[in-house]
C-alpha cells in the first residue's frame, strides 16, 4: 500500500494535469467560436460553385470530355486525400476520418486499383504510414486557421499530377462540423467532379434553381466551365479544411472537459484514499502507544 507521501505526490501530479486540460478546453473553446464561423461562412460558396458546375456538365453533357469533371475512363490509380490533425488530445477526432479512409483504401486494393495518398495532417500520417506507407506521396501540415492559399498550394499539385497522368480520381475524406459535440466523417470525388450533397441542416444554404432560370456565360459556357474547375478543387479543399479544423476544435473541447472531470474524479478518490491511509497511521500510533503504556 503507498504511504501518504506517495499519495499527496500523485494528488499534485493529478491537480497540475487537472488544471493543464481545464486551460486546453478553454484554449478550444475560445477557437471553436471563430473556427465555427469561418466554416459555415465557407458553405453557402462551396455549394454556389458546385451547383453552378452541375448546371455547366448538364448543359453541357453532349459536348466534349473534360476530364476533371469526368476522370479516366476506365482508370486504375485513386489518389486519396485525407484531413486530419497535427496535435492529438482531441478524442476519437483522427482515428474516425483515418479508419473511413483505411475501408476505402482496402477495398480499391483488394479489387487491384493503384492507390496513392497525399496527407494533410501528421496524425493521418502516422497512423496511415504502417500499413500503407510506400503509398503515401507527400504530408502537409494541418493549421488551426487554414487559408486559401494552403488549399490552392494542395490543388495546384493534384491538377499537375493529374496532367501527369499519375492518377485517374480522387477522393477526399474530411470531417464534417455539425454541432461542438458531434462530427462526421465524410467522403466526396474531386475528380469526377460529383455535386455536393446537402444535409437538412444546410437546407437554409442550399442553392435553389427554377425550371425556368436563365443563366448567361461570358464568354462561354466552356471557357467558364475550364476555369472553374481547378478553383472548384481549391474551394472544396478549402471548405473540407475549414470544417476539419471546427470539428477538431469541438473534439478537443469535449475530450479536454471529459479530462478535466475525470481528473477531478480521481482527486477526490486520492483524498478519500489519502484520509484513510492517515486514519490508519494514526489509529496504529495510538495503538502502539497505549501498548507501551501498558506494558510500563
């Protein structure tokens, strides 16, 4: 049984870390506001632009092959892109989207696709790279406040390996914000470029459009069409980053509180532990004592 100095020391070590993840929540929270925003201001853009393309393909579908909108036909190499974190300490947040990407991964294997992988994140990293290492092409660093220029650096280097011939698709699994307590792995193709699914509760976001609309492009429609589409990779990186770095902030909050609330827990098992531990020590001087007295 440890003795009291074993005991209080545990209970400061319990108090320090109580007190690191109490001010980590905080941290969190303070960021989850304007991380939050950011992300459902991004949203109602994505979805303008991706409806403004599906609109373009349907008119359009007749006309000649693009390939970002339509991939290779008959193609053998997935590129896979994967959003994650850099830090830990923020729940089931990395293993979730990781373990979504691992079942696509395996599966395009099993069926004997080429797959490749470009990380964004150091924990989708290392948590990849034991099993599917030698396929990994290259990691970014995930920032708590993604920019757009770090989603056109990443979408820059997809279309020229897609030039390149070195894939024929691409998917990118990210995480999708909903509330400070709940977030949810997603999946979407880059190329072919597919429409964005909404939820119900983007309803209030979503792009309307009437039988009877009437959209006019200058100077055509495939001029405008061949420009959007490599900006349509950035903004759907861009908004995939913004919604992975509010979910990350929410999984962090809610696994720092649980922290700290766990911690507080076993601080008051070490001071019921510690009372008794001197009870004890104290009932057996007393013991000794009278024993001594006794025996005099």
């Amino acid at each position: 049984m440890p003795n009291l100095r074993d005991l209080r020391a545990r209970k400061k070590t319990v108090q320090a870390t109580r007190k690191i993840t109490a001010a980590m929540k905080m941290i969190a929270a303070a960021k989850l506001r304007k991380a939050q925003k950011r992300a459902q201001d991004a949203r109602p853009y994505a979805q303008h632009m991706s409806a403004m393309i599906e609109d373009l393909r349907a008119a359009h579908a007749a006309g000649r092959e693009r390939s970002l909108l339509t991939g290779v036909a008959g193609g053998t190499t997935h590129l896979v892109i994967v959003t994650a974190s850099n830090r830990g300490l923020c729940g089931g947040f990395n293993a979730q989207i990781v373990r979504e990407a691992r079942k696509l991964l395996r599966q395009e294997i099993k069926e004997g696709v080429s797959v490749k992988i470009i990380c964004v994140g150091k924990r989708a990293r290392d948590q990849l790279k034991g099993e599917f290492g030698e396929l990994i092409l290259e990691t970014f660093d995930a920032k708590d406040t993604p920019t757009f220029y770090d989603a056109a650096r990443i979408s820059g280097q997809v279309v020229s390996l897609f030039a390149e011939g070195a894939f024929d698709k691409c998917t990118l699994f990210y995480n999708k914000f909903i509330s400070a307590l709940v977030f949810e792995p997603r999946h979407i193709s880059l190329i072919p470029f597919s429409h964005m699914e909404e939820s119900s509760s983007d309803a209030h976001a979503k792009v309307k459009h009437s039988d009877d609309s009437l959209y006019e492009y200058e100077p055509s429609q495939e001029a405008v069409l061949e420009e959007l589409l490599p900006k349509n990779l950035s903004v759907q990186l861009y908004r995939a980053f913004l919604e992975n770095a509010a979910s990350e902030q929410g999984a962090r909050m809610t696994a720092m509180d649980g922290a700290t609330r766990n911690a507080g827990d076993m601080i008051h098992s070490l001071d019921l532990v510690i009372n008794r531990t001197r009870q004890a020590h104290i009932t057996r001087e007393l013991v000794e004592i009278i024993a001594g007295a006794e025996a005099i």
